[in-house]
C-alpha cells in the first residue's frame, strides 16, 4: 500500500509525497522551522497506521515485568492513538510512561505468541511446521543483535513471571528498568518498530536528541531493513543520517507560515539523494565539520558494517569502485571553505604497488594492506578467536579446529583456482610494468626510440609458483594479501569448517565478535595502519593538527 502525505505550501500547490513499503523519508530543517508540526500532520493524514516516536517522549519504566493486562494493553492504545490526534500532542506528552509499557507489553507478547506456535506445531506432530516457524528469529533475539550492532554492549531476556532483565558485557542482572536513558531509548524504538503491524508508516521526531549518532545511525539503518514492509519518516538535524541511508528521500523544510498558534504552510523541497544542500541551511543544522570515509563496495556488501563498527564515529559511504571513491574525496577536499565535511577514502590494495598507495595517501585515501575487506573478516588471527569461540561450546580442540579449517581452506582451491588466482595476480603486475614504461612528455619531444616488452609467460609462471609454494606452506596471511580469493571457493571452505552455515554467518559472527570483546575491535583497528590514528584527529601526514 502507498501512504500519500501532503505538505501545504503558502504559494504553491501542495506537495504529494508517495511513500511505499520499504521507503524512507528523512524531514530536515533548522530550529524553528515548523518539523514536529508537519510531523504532527503526516500522523493525522495516516492516523490509521501511523506509530508515532516523539522527541519529547519520556521513556523511564516504571517497573521489570508486564504492568498491563491484554484489556488494559488495547485501552491504552485507542486512548494513545485519540490522544496523538490532538493539537497539542506536538509539544504536550500526557502518556509517556504508558507508551514504554505498551512498548514492553508487545515485546514479551510477540515473543509468547512465536512460542505457543512453535509448541502448538510440535502438540500436533507437525515437526515442519515447528521447524519453519522457529526459522523466524524471536523478537527479543533480534533486538539483542540490533543493540549489539548499535554499539549498546547490553543483552535483555525474560525471566519467570514475564520480568524482563539486562546485563552489560557480561554484568550480573538488572531490570531492564534500569537502563540508562540512551539503551532505554534505543530498547523503546527498537521494540515498538519489530513489533508492529506489516503496513505500518513510523513517524520518529528527532530520535538524536536521545542517542548518540554512533548509535542511532546503524540502529535506525537496521531497523529499516528489518521492516522493509513498513514506510519511515524520520525528522532530524543530523545531515548524515541520509548520507548513511543513500536511497532514502529527503525533505527540507525552510520555513514555515503561522495562523495564530497553529502552523498552515511550509517553505519545503523534496530533494534527490544527491541534491546540494545551500550553506545557510546546513550551518543552521548542523554548525560543524563532519567526517565521512567512502570505501569500496555497495549497500549490501560486507564492508559496510565492518567499518561502521571499527570507525564508528565516521559515516561510512559506499562507492562501487575505487575510481568513485578517489573522485568523491577529491571532491570534498577540494571545496573545503564551501561545506562542513571531512573526507578519506579507503580502497581495497588490488596489488597496488607502494607507490601508488603513497600517491593515494598524499590526497587523504588509505588502501588496505590486503588485497581486499575479506582479508580482515578471515585473518589468522580473528578466525583463531572464533576457532575458540566455536570449540567453547562444542568442546574441541581450538587450534585442532583452526588448522582444519585453514587446512579445508586450501584445499579448496583446486588447479583451475591456482591458474585463476595467478593470472589476476600477474595481470596486476603486467599492467603496471606497461604503464611504468609509457613515455614521458620528454621522451616524445626527444624523439627516442619507445619499446615496451613484457614477458607475459614469465610472469604467470612466478605468480603461480609464489602461489603453490604459500599453499605448501599453509600461508594463509599470504594468500589473503595477494590473491582475489572472494573468487574462489576458499573462504566458503573456512566458514563451513569452523562450524558455519555460510559465509554470511560467519562473517556476522565476526561482526559480533568485534562488538563484543573491545581488544579485538583495537587489534583489528590495527589491521589499518595509521588510519584509525588520522580520524581521530591528525591530518593524512600523520602530524597531529593544532587545537
């Protein structure tokens, strides 16, 4: 279904906006503009499937375990929703601790409902059933990854007597009525937005006046893809919020007109992803210089969330492929007395000589020291960290278990992998040799006698040797450095022999990993050279900049 919002305009026709399933619109503007109001009126033109998320809501608990009674549950919720219609419920709140509770009433429900199917399936002896229902991950489980992925080291569960309860990295227990106001924050939207009807449309107000960005930027960009059967619009001064979700929409808002207390008309634009924002606008928003890293890959691709975590005060921009990434540095840096933005880039090595990864330094773009991202999620290392965390709970072996897998790992590249790999390999090096000995300017205007040479043969030959001779040796290290094995079946092999459905679980763990054990994060951040010490407040030199 598409939800239809209209914007009145003082001069023109109003403005339609379409949104459907899936969609996310992001309302920005300066203080004073008039966006709570126009929020205000997008919940009343959808009040039949709008769930509203104030930013002057309230969020404390009044207690661990369920306060309301079903009846109680549906009272409230028509009593809320009449109450929300209202003129003054922009600014006024008459029932913030009751919105929590309703919040926690529909997490503890939805996880009792997926347990009474599941047991109901099994009562009747339909064992597919029960399977196929309990691949769909309870409500509190998924909330616990997406606190994780957030950055909020915290774990909630429910107890006897339906008590819900927390622990911080591995904390005694504590009442979820506890938390402090940022994970409470975060635990209220997270459960009101997993637990509501498909076809809903979210109408969330400022959720930064709460939560760090380092928290609501990946915790907002998960919960959208969890609820790709839900509409968004989020009102926001952070500008990095749509940089951080690139096929979103944005609306600005200007201005707006009052007819005594009530506003009647906006000043407003929808804007392309890509649209400029004029300076005014943004120094009223926002006032200070941000900092973006763009890195190769996609929306959907591994590197994403892998940077967010180990940069998490950065947003993170995909570009598909390095040339993207070099231009839109370039371009950033190059106006830099026009906007508020730091730029890097971080491009995959690709056997990039160091000579070229100095040039790329020279203008603010670091390239990893593996020839691509999959290095980091399947470094010795890290996967020796998950070696133990798998044989924790089956009792095995570690090292037994990571030398198998690297073992499985090799073995799995077969002859025809070889003479791949080495071929990428020495096309690498056969490229650069060509482009080293193009001619100069001087060399045309001296007339020489040019001729380029490249024993081709040669160069595969050393390429697949180099290659046998790390797999003889077990150099995992090495052939993450130097060959594309993303095109092979290799890193598949290691997953599946460390206990993994794939790589994508695997890769996840990792993800967890990381969140879960902070001298991890660092040993990893490390991976990266001196990239973690520029964005942190020195310049591409490494010389730290004065205050």
């Amino acid at each position: 279904m598409a939800f239809v919002l209209s914007v009145a305009r003082k001069d023109d026709s109003p403005l339609e906006l379409s949104l459907d399933a899936g969609d996310v619109l992001f309302v920005l503007g300066a203080n004073g503009t008039g966006k709570s109001s126009l929020m205000h009126r997008f919940y009343g033109q959808q009040a039949h499937a709008a769930k509203r998320i104030s930013a002057h809501r309230q969020t404390w608990l009044q207690s661990n375990d369920l306060a309301l009674s079903a009846m109680e549950r549906r009272n409230l919720e028509q009593n809320v929703r009449s109450r929300d219609t209202n003129a003054d419920a922009r600014y006024r709140e008459e029932y913030a601790p009751q919105r929590s509770s309703i919040a926690l009433y529909d997490l503890v429900d939805a996880e009792n409902v997926r347990a009474r199917r599941i047991a109901g399936a099994v009562d009747e002896d339909d064992l597919e059933l029960a399977k196929t229902l309990s691949r769909h991950e309870a409500p509190i489980k998924t909330i616990n990854a997406l606190l994780r992925l957030s950055n909020i080291p915290v774990e909630i569960w429910v107890e006897e007597n339906e008590q819900v309860r927390a622990r911080k990295n591995g904390s005694a227990p504590y009442g979820v009525s506890e938390l402090s106001d940022g994970e409470r924050n975060a635990l209220i939207i997270a459960a009101t937005v997993l637990t509501a009807a498909a076809g809903s449309i979210f109408l969330i107000d400022e959720p930064e006046r709460h939560l760090h960005r380092s928290i609501i930027s990946p915790l907002l960009t998960a919960l959208f893809a969890e609820r790709a059967d839900c509409a968004f619009v989020v009102s926001t001064h952070d500008l990095m919020l749509p940089l951080d979700n690139p096929g979103a929409q944005s609306l600005l808002v200007r201005a707006c007109d009052y007819s005594g207390s009530n506003v009647i008309s906006w000043q407003a634009d929808l804007l392309a992803s890509d649209a400029p924002i004029e300076d005014n606008i943004k120094e009223d928003i926002i006032g200070a210089r941000r900092r973006i890293i763009f890195v190769e890959g996609v929306e959907s691709s591994m590197d994403r969330p892998l940077y967010g975590l180990l940069f998490p005060e950065v947003s993170i921009v995909p570009k598909e492929s390095c040339r993207e990434v070099e231009q839109a540095v370039r371009g950033i840096r190059s106006a830099e007395g026009l906007h508020w933005l730091e730029a890097w880039g971080l491009v995959d090595v690709d056997g990039r000589q160091s000579e070229d990864r100095r040039r790329l330094k020279d203008q603010g773009i670091f390239a990893l020291p593996f020839y691509s991202v999959e290095a980091v999620y399947y470094h010795p290392e890290v996967m020796r960290l998950i070696a133990a965390r798998s044989a924790a709970l089956t009792g095995d072996d570690t090292e037994s278990k990571y030398a198998d897998a690297v073992n499985a790992g090799l073995a799995a590249l077969k002859d025809q992998h070889v003479a791949h790999l080495a071929s990428r390999a020495a096309e690498k090096t056969v490229r650069e040799r060509i482009f080293a000995a193009l001619p100069t300017r001087q060399t045309v205007s001296d007339g020489r006698h040019i001729s380029i040479e490249v024993d081709v043969a040669s160069d595969l030959a050393r390429e697949q040797q180099r290659l046998r001779d790390a797999i003889s040796r077990g150099n995992l290290l090495d052939i993450l450095t130097a060959y594309p094995v993303r095109e092979t079946p290799m890193l598949g092999s290691l997953a599946s022999k460390l206990g993994f459905r794939g790589r994508s679980d695997y890769e996840k763990a990792v993800r967890k990993l990381l969140i879960d054990e902070p001298e991890t994060l660092s040993m990893v951040q490390c991976f990266f050279e001196e990239l973690p010490t520029v964005l942190n407040g020195s310049n591409v030199t490494g010389e730290v900049e004065s205050e």
